[in-house]
C-alpha cells in the first residue's frame, strides 16, 4: 500500500485497521520522497491480534520534508493476507513535555481461574495518570490489562473500570520481534489503592519487577515584581475556581524569561485533624451472644485503622452461602464490616483418584475429593498433558433417591478435543 502524505514533519504515529480476527504478520513501512527513493522506516515489525490483544500502532520518527508518501507491505508468505479497512496517520504540533513518573507498589495478589489480581499501591487519591508502564523478564507474552477502583455499591463493594490495555512481547522469527510494554491510561486515581486485572488465560502468571505510572507535569505561571515568601495552598474541596485578569500576566509571560522554581517540602497546617478512614460511621454494633456459634477464629491486630480480612476456606465452608451468619465481635459487642468479593474465582486444588466402571472398559471414571464438606464450586478445571485426544466428559454427584439407593446427578458436561490445529490443554466446566 502507497499512503500519500503532505506534512511529513508532523506525523508522529501510524495505525492499521481491520476486522481481521486473529493474525500475526511482519510489517515493512518505507518513506518515499521526491524522486522515487526509498527509506526504511521500520523493517518487520510485527503486527498481530490474538485473544483480545493487538498491536496494530507503529510510532513514526521525524521524517524529512521532501517524503511525500509511506509504502506499507505486509509480509503474506506464512499466512492469509487480511483486509485493511483504513490507515490512520496521526500528527502531534505541540512537542510532547517529559514524563513525570511514579513507582507503584504491588500489594495483595490473588491468583484465580486464569486471572491475576494485584492490588497497586499509589499513595495518595487525586494522582492523575496518564499511562502505565510495565517491566519484566518474561520472554514470551501477550496479556490483557485491567485497571480498577472498588467502590461501595448497591450491591456491596463492587469493580469499576478506570482503563485498560495491553502488553506484549513476542518472537515472530529469527529476524522479528515485537515489543510494547506500555499503554495510555488517562485516569485520576480516586483512591490511594487501585486494582490491576491481567488476563491469563490458558498461560502461567506473570511476574513484574517494575510497575510505573506516569502523567505530564502541570505548571503555574505567574508574575512577582519582588522576591519574597509565597504560599501554595491545596486540599479545599468547597473552594470553586479563581477567576483573575489574566490579560497583562500573558503579556508578560510572551516577552519574559521564566525561572523555574522549587516548592519547599509540603507541610500540613497546624490545627488540621486528617479524618479516620471511615468518619462518622460506628465502629459497634449491638452485643452477641456467640455461645452458638459452632465454629470461631481468634483475630490478632497490630493497630488501628481500616483492616481487610481474608476469610480462610474453613469459613467459608462452613458459613451460609450469603455469609449471613459471619460475626466479628470484640469485647461482647459485634464489629460493623463489609464484604468485600472481588469478581475473582478461587482455585482449590481436588485429589483425583481413579475409579473404573465395572464392565466398561472405554469408559475411564474419577473421584474428585473436595478438601472440606460444604464448599459451594462454581466451575471444575482440568489440564491434561497428552497431545491427542477427543472426550466427552460429564460431572456428576451421587445423591439419594426415593428407594434409597443412590442415583446420578448431572452438573456439567462437555466436548474436550486436544489436536495439532488446536492444541487446548485446559478446560472448565460451569456447575450449577
């Protein structure tokens, strides 16, 4: 494809388009100036959409004024071609200011069913954040990102996005890689915490050994006719915006030579009182008598504040399914709390142990064994090693019937087929 363009100097990235669900191909972009010669831009990188996860984006150096278009090959020789529905150049005026960059910790991490959940620590709420920047030593990978806030909804604490994207790198051939650790964000943090949900899929969790956030800093010009002590106030939710003459002050700003300076560190007003993490709510409800409760913990707490309790298997086996009958009591007197469910399934591991079907040798049965009575599955995961393989699998329970016997139950059944074209080693099943 030849792209005619008039601004070369002002283009700064490239973007392909195509409804092309899953493809993975070398890209060639050469600039074309006046006179027909030719000069690589980019030579193979790659270009790719697997499961949710694309790069179809490639930043353009400064061209020279004479290119007056962009060739783009698209390397077919090992797949299909695919459509292209647009070309999107995008051009930037205003030269992009530096980054100002902030380091997230990374806090509780939960693994589930193809999931990772990581709690980020960002230190303050308010913090606007433009991008996300990710580094790794992973070799291999494709993963799709989520970023979100938990917030107290109609139905508890619940999941809202703040913004999302993906990371990569990938090994093409010998010849061609492509790598993009990095994605726009454009959020403002409405806490000091937020969550970061990578999409695993079939494929190991990922480890980090940076996690970054980044946003361009904001600047305030004004005039003083002397030197002396200033005053930068923040932190008054009721103030509305000032509203100056601004007219001389840009005047002066077109003409002058700006002098940057350098805020003392922030200090806290003297008679301020930072409020608790939950003002005016009760910390007590009313008294308990727990002598009939079956089952308790003993809580140890090494100080005041807001806590975030990890309920352990055993309590959740033995609690009702909506956790109704879940106390926290200190002191005779119960302890107001919230349930907190991320929408992230737990894995549990299950002994499987063989257990053939008398006089039905093609059929091969196992016995899952739960680690506790009363937990609830809500989906049953296998992974298999063989390379070949095309089964139908059926789970069920032995309940009572009315005889007194014993009859099967179904809860979930499927298809798992394991071949060449389609190499699947892992397969979940929804139970009721």
């Amino acid at each position: 494809m030849i792209i005619p363009i008039t601004n070369a100097p002002a283009l700064r990235s490239l973007t392909l388009q195509t409804p092309a669900p899953g493809f993975l191909k070398p890209i060639t972009v050469e600039a074309l100036a006046d006179g027909g010669s030719a000069r690589p831009i980019a030579s193979r990188i790659t270009f790719f959409r697997q499961r949710g996860v694309d790069r179809l984006s490639l930043d353009l150096p400064t061209l020279d004024a004479s290119v007056r278009s962009l060739r783009i090959t698209l390397d077919d020789s090992r797949s299909a071609p695919i459509p292209i529905s647009a070309v999107v150049l995008e051009e930037e005026e205003i030269p992009t200011p530096s980054w100002m960059i902030l380091p997230l910790q990374a806090g509780d991490r939960l693994e589930g069913s193809g999931q990772s959940r990581i709690n980020l620590q960002i230190g303050a709420a308010g913090i606007p954040i433009e991008r996300m920047r990710f580094t790794t030593d992973e070799p291999v990978f494709a993963r799709r990102i989520e970023l979100m806030s938990r917030e107290w909804g109609a139905q508890g604490l619940e999941d809202r996005p703040l913004a999302s994207g993906s990371i990569h790198r990938l090994t093409f051939d010998a010849e061609t890689r492509s790598e993009s650790l990095e994605f726009t964000a454009r959020f403002k943090a409405p806490a000091p915490e937020i969550v970061m949900v990578i999409e695993n899929g079939d494929s190991p969790a990922m480890t980090f050994q940076r996690i970054e956030a980044l946003w361009h800093p904001v600047r305030l010009l004004f005039h003083s006719r002397s030197a002396g002590t200033f005053l930068l106030l923040s932190g008054n939710p009721q103030a509305r915006s000032p509203r100056y003459d601004l007219g001389l002050l840009l005047g002066d700003a077109r003409r002058a030579t700006l002098q940057a300076v350098q805020p003392r560190p922030l200090t806290v007003r003297a008679s301020f009182r930072p409020p608790s993490g939950l003002p005016q709510v009760p910390l007590f409800g009313g008294p308990l008598d727990a002598t009939q409760w079956d089952f308790r913990r003993h809580l140890s707490l090494l100080g005041d504040g807001v806590h975030r309790l990890k309920l352990p298997l055993h309590t959740l086996a033995k609690a009702r399914p909506d956790l109704s009958d879940v106390r926290l009591i200190s002191g005779g007197r119960q302890l107001l709390y919230l349930i907190d469910r991320p929408l992230l399934q737990m894995p549990v591991a299950l002994v499987a142990a063989s257990a053939p079907v008398p006089k039905q040798p093609t059929l091969s049965r196992w016995k899952l064994e739960l680690p506790m009575d009363g937990l609830a599955p809500t989906r049953i995961r296998c992974i298999s090693v063989a390379s070949l393989f095309d089964p139908s699998l059926r789970i069920y329970e032995e309940v009572q019937n009315p005889s007194g016997g014993k009859s099967p139950r179904i809860l979930g059944q499927a298809r798992w087929i394991r071949t060449p074209e389609n190499p699947r080693s892992l397969l979940e099943i929804g139970l009721p």
